[in-house]
C-alpha cells in the first residue's frame, strides 16, 4: 500500500505531527510505502526529505477555497487546478498512490478531495479537534473544509466522545465515521520511573500542554494557589501564545518559586519528566483525546483531568485518576491535594492507569488504521 498522508506542517514537534509521524512509521514497519505533502508557497511541486525524515512534497495548495469566493478566490482555484493538481496527479499516478490520508482538515486540503477523484483512490479525513470544533464549540462553515468532509470515504476522530461531538456538527459525516485512538510510544515512555523528590520532600506535580485558553492553565495556577501548603512544585512544559500572561499570573499570584515554565521538549525530555513527576494535571477546557494523559498513564502515573472530551474516555475516576469538571478552580485544588496527601493512593490510580494505557500504543492505532486503508482500497478496486 502506498499513502499521501497530508499534513498542515512540517514540523519537529507537535501533536499531530507526532500522531502523523507515529502512523507513518508503524505502517513503513508493515511494508507500506508513505509519502507525506506539506503546503508550500510556490506552485511548483518540490521533493524534499521531511524534518522527520521521510520523503515528502511541497506545493501550494493549503489556500485552495471555494470558486464562489470572489475574484481572488477564482483566480487561486484557477492558478491550484490548473498547475498543483496536474503536478500531483502525475506524480502520484507515477507513484502508485493507493490512498490518500488528510490529517488536520481545513478548507485549504479541498484540492486533495478533487486529487482523490482524479486518481480514483479512497481519501481518509483524520481530525485531530480543533480543525472542526472552534474553541467556543461551534463548527466551521468553510466551503472547502465541508466539501471535503461531505466527499471522504471515512473520517477519523481520535476518541468516542469526539467523535460524537463532531457528528453533532456535521452531519455529512454519519454513517462513514468511526474513532481510531491516538497511541502512545512504549520504546518512548517503556513504565514508570522514580519520582524526583528533593531534600525537602516536595512533589513533583506536572503538566504538559500547549500555553493557550483551551488547556486550562490559568485555572491550575489558582488552584495550587487554593491548597494551604508550600511542598507543591509545578512543571509546566509546552509553549505557546499566552505562555507571558500565565508567568505574570504565576508571578501576581504569590506562584513564582512553586510554579517552573519549562518551555517545549524533545520527546526524550518529555519522558524524563513524565517518569519523574509524582502525578499529572491536564485541566483542559477540551481535548479531542488527551496524549499527553495518555503517556503519563503509560509512565504509571495519576492523572487529575477535566470532564472533557477524549479525557473522559480515557480517564475513569478513582481508578486511573481523578476527574474534575473544566473550570472549577476548587475542584481542581480539592484533588490535587487528595493526590499530593496519599502516595498510596498515587500509586494504586498509576498502576491501574499503567495496565489501562497498554491498551493504547501506536501499534495498537496502526493495526485500526491499517485495517480501515485496506478495506477502503479493496472497497474501491472491486468496483472498478
């Protein structure tokens, strides 16, 4: 099997990528052939070696819109139908591409709908949450985006909560949708390690999300702020667009010595504070399914999550973790102090969490997608 997998970046870190490069690499393990595409500025067709070291290519196609869009809009679906689309039809008819996987969906990856058609291959929509669930929960009235949706022969949600979520906003999507999880590494987070505890016997409290609104950090920072004890140490890694806001927060709320911004990480640096930590936060707003939640379970740690999304699906209170509501400062302080109080109970919620996340390694999420590419492909050849 030969797969286009499209991606809206190329990049070294991030989660889709990672989800994408994770999918990749079990399926080149199989004897399957993958190809990634990048958009890119020109509009010629370049091939290049990806930052994650796959063959890929790189072409305009990401600003692909609607025809009815105005005269810009004509004259960039004109310029996209009549240079990208021949280039990539050929060179993927050159190929032999059986299949063709969009991950992170947008209005722009419309080109690769009328890619599909040209070729006569199945086309796969992976969504991955916010590319169809804006951050007030509403979905998206893109032309393109809904087009493509509409003409998928399968669309992939990471979790069974999300997945209904989406259904709930388009409804083109029932009857040819179905969740495949999003899995973990085990050679990258292979168990638990030794929490890091210093001299003065403070715990170890870790999060890892990106710094905007939806994951909830400026509802953690007041609810270490709640809990009347000073032996709590906060690790937040991750970056983002509001990561200056919530150090001033940290800093206006007395947080500044218990609360560490450690920025982004390569995937070893984030195992090693993973195993190290004495338990893991994800206070998210919401959460299409939950990675990061998923490779602290894996390193055999409690997880303290909101009720949202994928979380809840992974997340089964006082048994991996603790759940709380999203947004509820008190809540979120109440469990982390149950946590920090009782290591006996840290370690019963990360055993049971370990045993749970075997269930998800990336494998385990190829062997899914493998399955669903086959049909799809065996699907289409019987009707030729």
């Amino acid at each position: 099997m030969n797969c286009l997998l499209a991606v809206p970046w190329d990049q070294s870190q991030g989660g889709v990528t990672h989800v994408a490069v994770s999918l990749a690499r079990s399926l080149e393990a199989r004897g399957h052939r993958v190809i990634f595409l990048f958009p890119g500025d020109s509009w010629r067709l370049r091939s290049i070696m990806s930052r994650r070291g796959f063959p890929a290519l790189v072409c305009r196609f990401r600003d692909y819109p609607a025809p009815n869009s105005g005269l810009r809009g004509r004259i960039s679906w004109l310029s996209a139908v009549l240079t990208s689309l021949p280039q990539l039809a050929c060179f993927s008819r050159a190929q032999r591409i059986d299949l063709i996987n969009v991950h992170y969906p947008g209005g722009g990856f419309a080109l690769l709908d009328d890619l599909a058609g040209k070729l006569d291959v199945p086309l796969v929509v992976s969504t991955h949450g916010s590319d169809l669930i804006s951050a007030e929960g509403h979905g998206y009235d893109s032309a393109g985006l809904l087009r493509l949706l509409a003409d998928a022969d399968a669309v992939v949600a990471p979790s069974r909560t999300f997945l209904g979520d989406v259904e709930a906003l388009y409804p083109s999507m029932r009857g040819k949708s179905s969740y495949i999880f999003n899995g973990y590494d085990p050679t990258e987070f292979p168990g638990p390690g030794t929490p890091v505890t210093n001299a003065g016997r403070e715990i170890n409290i870790l999060c890892v999300a990106a710094q905007t609104t939806k994951k909830g950090i400026d509802v953690l920072l007041p609810a270490l702020r709640e809990i009347p004890r000073d032996d709590l140490q906060l690790r937040l890694v991750g970056d983002g667009p509001r990561r200056a806001e919530f150090e001033d927060l940290s800093r206006r709320l007395g947080l500044a010595n218990r609360v560490t911004f450690v920025g982004s990480l390569e995937r070893d640096g984030l195992s090693r504070e993973m195993r190290a930590c004495d338990f893991f936060v994800l206070p998210s707003r919401s959460e299409s399914f939950g990675l990061a939640a998923l490779e602290a379970m894996a390193c055999g740690k409690a997880v303290i999550a909101s009720t949202v999304g994928g979380l809840r699906d992974l997340i089964e209170d006082d048994v991996t973790g603790l759940s709380v509501p999203p947004d509820d400062v008190s809540a979120l302080a109440k469990a982390i102090d149950r946590l920090a109080s009782d290591a006996d109970l840290r370690r019963r919620l990360g055993d049971n969490a370990r045993t749970v996340a075997r269930r998800y390694t990336v494998d385990a999420t190829a062997d899914k997608y493998e399955q669903l590419f086959q049909s799809l492909i065996e699907r289409r050849r019987a009707t030729v």
